[in-house]
C-alpha cells in the first residue's frame, strides 16, 4: 500500500478555538436555546407533590374513590375540588402544607381516578353522601381533627358537609372563591362559557397549553400536574376530552349554590373565605364579615384556582389558619386567656403591656362584658371567655378583634 499523500494538520489546528465574546456593537445578539412546547408543557408526576395515592372502597356500594395523602403528623386538611378539576389541583399546596399537616385530596364523583355507579348524578346531597363516606371509611369512628377546605363547587360541598354536623371532629373550614350571589348570577351564562371551551386536544400537552394560554390556570407548573387527570381517552375520535361532562349536570347546579351564604355563617366553626376579589362577595356575606363571623382574605393576581395560581400564598394561609385557631392532630387545643385590667379599654391593655397570661381559665357563657361599648356589645363578645367581680377574662383573638373594632369606631 502506498504511503498517503496527506500531510498532517499542524498542531494549533487541532486545538479547540476559544469561542468568542459577544461584541456589544453585534447585530446579531446571541439566543439561548428555548424549551419545545412538549417540553415546556410536559405532564409532571403527581408522586413529586404528594406521597401516595390510595382507592377508597366505600362498603355495600360499588363506588371507588381516588384520594392523594401528603403528610405524616398534625391535622388533616381535608381538599376537595371544584367541578372539572380534579384533586390534584392542590398538589403544589400539598407539597407545602405537609410538612406541619396532613393533606388528602379527593377526586370528587365523575372526576379524575374515581368511579362510580352514577358519575353524573353531581346533586349536593350525593357529594356530601360521598365525603362522609370517604371520611368513615379511612378514619372510622375516631377521626383526627379535620379541616375542611373546598375550591368552588368543592367550597360549596364542604359548607352542606359541615352544616350537618356529622363531623365530630371537625375543626375548621376553609371556602376558596365561591360566593352564593356571584354563583347563582353566573349559572345562566355556565353552559355558553362550558360550550365554547376547546373540546379535543391531540396530545396532553396541547390540553396543558391550552389551558394556560385560554387563562384558566395561571401557574405552568400546577397546570402540568393537574390538566392530565381532567382528560380522558376517545377511542372512537382518536383524541383527549374532559373526563366530567359538566355540561350534562345542569339539573344539579342551581342546588349547589342555593342558600350558601347562610348555611357557611351558621357552621359553628372557625371559618376562612378566600376570594380572588371583593367584588365577589355578597350582602349576606358583606354583613357577615363586618360582625366578625369569619375571617376574609383577598389573593390578589390570581384567577379562580387560587390554590393553584398561588400555591405558596394558599399553603400559607392554610397553615396560618390552623396555628392562629391553635388546631391540633386532635382538635382545638387549648385557648390562652389575659387578664384585662378594670376600667382600661382592649385597647389600651393591648397598649399598656400589662396583660397577664392566665391558665386553665374555664369557660363562661358568652355574654357582653363592656356595657360602655356598643361596638363590642353588637358583636356579642365573640371570643370572650367570661368575666369576675372586678376583671375581665378573654382570650387573644378576641382581644385583638375588640381592639380593632373600637380603632375603627373612633376614626
């Protein structure tokens, strides 16, 4: 064989040359590379937000009910969707809310994993039904101290839930976004907005996109965790659709929001609403919030899917909730009290520093303590403990309550 003809390259050739540094005269500023959309609208694992998932087997029916658990010790915060989502939609709160409490959320009947005999009968008796059940089911007899936090159509369910007071335990409750007027104003334009909804989508990231650019879900990574169990395979069209036909349970709506206002006031526990504006609260409500019957708060930049267009403000919130009404693994601990000094406004006890922490203080009926103020005496001393000949007994949340009440009145 002949020798090659080729001469070798000379060393400096071989050696890589340094890449140059843009110039700041360029024309052509430098691009790094982007993310594809099935990249960027990729479905995520639901095992990265929650522990497990587990299926609820309710006795003596054939209905199976899909739960996702986060969380080993403290209270459970029981979740529950709104209709069209799925329990996933509190995944990326989970993920937050676990490590001081405990999560479950369940896929209602007619949404994500669970099955049912009938997935369209959607009344609010049958969804209620559904929650105990689940409720007796995993926790029997003793349940831990329960939560109850509902977005939407599930903020509905969790009201009638706790209005029956067959929830021994239950220790609060939480309602996202769901106001009875708005509600019931809205029901008429529901089947327009549901109609005009993308129907197929050919791939699940198509579906995820959409519903981040259609502006129904704000937050990419939540929309990647919960749009895929909102869908379901057609064989027959070769594409995805929504898993709840909402649209065929109109018969079932109008009793979803009815009455709502009053029943939420009357639950006789510590309650939280969480709006996405004021404008969404009713009169009902309006007179109720000023009594001090439950607490409100606005989350601003977010649309209706507060949980998850703002997970790490909603787990907050959550968790404050449950340390602000001192709610443990099994229920309402015990309230720390104040010794009031005789003839000294709350507010100026607040002031003066010289509250006094009082233990095992027991319980009076509740009853107006400052004839001298009819702010406080219309409020009927929500939170006071009681009182003596000479002081007066009442504890933190309601101190602070009277005091901003009678801030107010002096403006």
């Amino acid at each position: 064989m002949e020798p090659s003809n080729l001469t070798s390259l000379p060393e400096d050739s071989l050696e890589e040359e340094e890449p140059q540094k843009p110039s700041a005269f360029s024309n052509i500023p430098h691009h790094p590379a982007t993310r594809t959309s099935l990249q960027k609208y990729s479905p995520l694992e639901w095992s990265g937000y929650f522990d497990r998932e587990d299926d609820i087997c309710i006795p003596g029916s054939n209905d199976v009910f899909h739960v996702y658990l986060a969380g080993s010790e403290g209270p459970v915060v029981f979740c529950l969707h709104g209709g069209g989502y799925s329990g996933l939609s509190f995944g990326l709160a989970a993920s937050k809310i676990k490590e001081r409490a405990r999560v479950v959320a369940m896929d209602l009947r007619g949404h994500g994993k669970s099955c049912t005999e009938n997935d369209l009968d959607l009344s609010i008796e049958t969804l209620c039904n559904d929650v105990l059940a689940v409720l007796k089911t995993v926790y029997g007899d003793t349940p831990p101290a329960i939560v109850l936090v509902g977005h939407s159509m599930g903020g509905s369910v969790a009201v009638h839930v706790a209005a029956r007071k067959a929830i021994s335990s239950l220790a609060g409750m939480i309602v996202v976004d769901v106001v009875e007027g708005t509600a019931m104003a809205s029901l008429i334009h529901m089947q327009k907005v549901l109609s005009s909804r993308m129907q197929h989508f050919h791939t699940i990231e198509k579906a995820i996109e959409w519903s981040v650019k259609g502006g129904s879900l704000r937050n990419i990574e939540s929309a990647r965790i919960s749009v895929p169990s909102t869908l379901k395979y057609d064989d027959s069209k070769k594409c995805y659709t929504y898993r709840t036909r909402l649209e065929e349970t109109e018969s079932y709506w109008r009793g979803w929001y009815e009455g709502l206002s009053e029943k939420f006031l009357s639950c006789p526990v510590p309650k939280l609403l969480l709006l996405a504006g004021t404008d969404r609260l009713d009169r009902t409500l309006t007179i109720g919030q000023m009594q001090g019957k439950f607490q409100m708060v606005v989350v601003r930049h977010t649309g209706h899917a507060i949980q998850e267009d703002a997970p790490d403000e909603f787990a907050s919130l959550i968790l404050n909730f449950i340390s602000r009404n001192r709610i443990g693994p099994h229920g309402v601990e015990g309230r720390r009290t104040y010794h009031l000094m005789k003839g000294m406004t709350p507010l100026e006890n607040l002031n003066s520093g010289r509250l006094i922490k009082r233990k095992n203080e027991k319980k009076f009926h509740r009853k107006s303590v400052f004839k001298d103020e009819p702010a406080i005496k219309q409020r009927r001393s929500r939170g006071y403990v009681g009182h003596n000949n000479s002081n007066i007994m009442i504890d933190a949340e309601g101190l602070k309550q009277a005091a901003q009440m009678l801030v107010l009145k002096n403006i």
